[in-house]
C-alpha cells in the first residue's frame, strides 16, 4: 500500500493525532506528524482524562489498552449529585451494557504524561512515521494536492481549519473551567463524582490511591482568581464545594483556568482536508465526554482508511463519508452537555421538577440507568445499532 499512496499529513500530535497517525501506520500508510511543540513540551501537559468503553474498545484494537493498564485509575461507581435538590444517584458497572461488564468498571482516568510518552515511542520505533516536531515542524505554506489526505488535529485553535477557510459555529458559555490535582483524605480510590451545582458542574475524578483531578466549572473569572490563589487559600475554597466527607490534603500541581465554549463545524471535510478532534468540535467537559468523542473521530476514520472498498478505490471517498458518519454523534453529545449545563445551572420551578423527575427516575429504573450510561460510554449512535464487541 504504501508504495502506490501519497504521505497522510497530519497537522497535531496530541492525543488524537498521534493516536490516529499510530493506527494509520500499523496498517502501512505513510505519516507526516506535524506539531509546533517538541515530544517533551507535548508529554509535559499536567492534565487527565476520563476515558470511557468506546476508548478502551479502540486502545485494545490498535494494542494499547494492556500497556496503559498500568497507569490506568478505573472507577466502579460514578456518583451524579444536583446539589440543587440534594438529591443523588449511583451508577455501577452493573449499569453497564451486558458487552461491557466484564470490566468491572464504569470508566478509567488516565493522565495526559502517561499517555504520551507511550504514543511517542510507539511513532518514535514506527517505520512509516515521520515526525516533525517543535523546531523541524514546517510552518510554511503547504497545499493540499501535496498529500493523500490532510488530517487537521490541532486542537479548537486549528490553524489548519483556519488556511483553509472551513466554515466555523462557536458560542462562549459564561462558565469556565479549573482543573487542578489535588490529594484527599481516607477517600474510596475508586469512586467519581460528578456534582452539578448552579454556578456550574464539578467533577473528582481518581487518579490513584487517594489522587485525583478536580475540574471546577464557574464563571471564567472565578476561575481565574482561585488559579491564582496561594495553596491554602484554594484548599480552602474547594473545601466549600466538595460533596460531604471530602477533605482535600495536598495540592499537587499548579491549577490552571480556560474559557469553555461549543464549537461544531457544519462540514468536516473539503476535498482532501478532514477535521478531526478539537479542530473539528468542541463541548462542555460535564461529563468527560472531550477526548472519548475526538477518538470516536479517529476510530470512525480507521475503519473507512482500513476498509476493503478503499484499499480498491483509494482515499477519495473518504473525508465525504467521514463527515457524513460522524454528523449524529457529534450533534447529539454537543447538545446534550450544553442542555445538562443550562438545565442544573437554572433554579426556575419547572426546571427543578424536570430534575427531580429525573434523577428518581435514574434512582429507581435501572433500564434507564443502563440506556443513560450506554449513551455516556458508548456514544448515542450505539442506542440505534448493535454495540461493537
């Protein structure tokens, strides 16, 4: 194959574009892995994700999942508290699809340094992968006709999107988000938590005996001003915010604070040139739903680029088909984080008995539970055909 096709060019070597630039290379494409930032600058990020079945299901198929395994945090509950209404709901691997129980868990935390530093030796040993990282990236103009594909990966900022004038929908949340890592006393390891709270969702994710990654949702400017407290002072305000029995220790890294926004490109795809990841959409991080949703673009890409029909035809038809696949999944999970954020950040009467109405029927059916969290860990495509195993 790869004698009779042009180099993929694929502009971000984060999560997404080095995962995908890994898979396309195990089935012999040729890879140009572009990034302004050296290996080190991109494993350095202090951040984790929360990773759910549709990512360990990808990670297994390209080899991965057993070398993470490692450093992967799984949580066997996941507890949804609206501190509006206190009231609260559990969900256990129980409630997961019958496919997926086997793991035992409802999802996994990986850190970003972890994950990297594996993507990076893997394309580092990899044959037909060519990098070009911080000072060899090549930031002159370069035209499409040049490649076989050009995959745009990098991130919501794209200059990519941006040279090639691909139409862009963008709306500022009034909310911003705060993460940090922090480490708690006598706390269960393997339990999460999601609070919704009016001034906007707060997530405690584990990373580990008793670390974990606090994501803080509120207005931007609080969130700049506790990201610039001094380490007392920010244990102190989260101390305030944190679900009862919750004591944080140690703040172990420095906490950082970013705008939040949903952004969604009508058309992912123009001619040759695809979309993939952040450069392509973005959402609320309630829920975790970010890096699952981006490798649920890389994966939909694998199968099209490593189908019999294209391996005949060639890459043609593909960025039309990959728009065109990706279109529910992204349109659903953008507009059910943003009406998960609007609905618990609103205390109008209606609202509120909405929201009691559903988390009792959270509390009470477990179909509903099931069909909520398939949709959360697989993806609500999965809801209208048979999950993959």
């Amino acid at each position: 194959m790869t004698g009779r096709l042009a180099p993929i060019r694929i502009n971000g070597a984060g999560p997404t574009g080095s995962l995908l630039a890994l898979g396309l290379a195990n089935f012999g494409y040729p890879i140009h892995l572009y990034d302004p930032l050296s290996a080190n600058q991109i494993c350095s990020r202090s951040r984790a994700y929360a990773l759910t079945h549709s990512s360990r299901r990808l990670l297994t198929r390209l080899g991965l999942w057993d070398e993470l395994a490692l450093f992967l945090s799984p949580f066997k509950t996941l507890r949804l508290e609206d501190r509006g209404i206190n009231q609260f709901v559990s969900y256990t691997y129980l409630d997961l699809h019958p496919e997926n129980r086997s793991s035992l868990s409802v999802g996994w935390i990986l850190d970003h340094c972890f994950l990297m530093k594996l993507l990076m030796s893997r394309l580092e040993r990899s044959s037909q992968v060519t990098l070009f990282l911080g000072e060899a990236a090549d930031q002159s103009p370069f035209t499409s006709d040049d490649f076989g594909l050009v995959i745009a990966a990098d991130g919501p900022r794209s200059p990519t999107r941006a040279h090639f004038k691909f139409p862009w929908w963008s709306h500022s949340y009034s909310q911003g988000c705060l993460t940090a890592k922090v480490r708690f006393r006598d706390i269960d390891p393997e339990k999460a938590f999601e609070c919704f709270r009016p001034e906007g969702p707060l997530a405690i994710l584990p990373l580990g005996n008793t670390d974990f990654q606090v994501v803080w949702s509120a207005s931007l400017h609080r969130c700049r001003q506790l990201a610039g407290l001094e380490t007392s002072a920010f244990l102190d305000q989260l101390c305030t915010i944190l679900p009862n029995g919750l004591e944080p220790d140690v703040l172990l890294d420095s906490p950082a604070a970013f705008p939040l926004e949903i952004s969604f490109a009508p058309k992912l795809h123009q001619q040759n040139v695809v979309l993939v990841g952040e450069s392509g959409h973005r959402c609320h991080p309630v829920g975790g739903q970010g890096l699952n949703l981006c490798w649920r673009d890389v994966e939909t890409l694998l199968q099209l680029m490593t189908s019999a029909s294209c391996v005949r035809r060639g890459l043609k038809a593909v960025p039309g088909r990959y728009s065109r696949l990706r279109f529910f999944d992204l349109l659903t999970v953008g507009l059910a984080t943003d009406l998960l954020v609007r609905l618990f950040s609103n205390r109008q009467s209606a609202f509120l008995l909405v929201r009691r109405l559903g988390l009792f029927m959270l509390k009470h059916s477990p179909l509903f539970r099931r069909v909520s969290l398939q949709a959360m860990s697989d993806g609500p495509s999965t809801l209208l055909q048979k999950l993959p195993k």
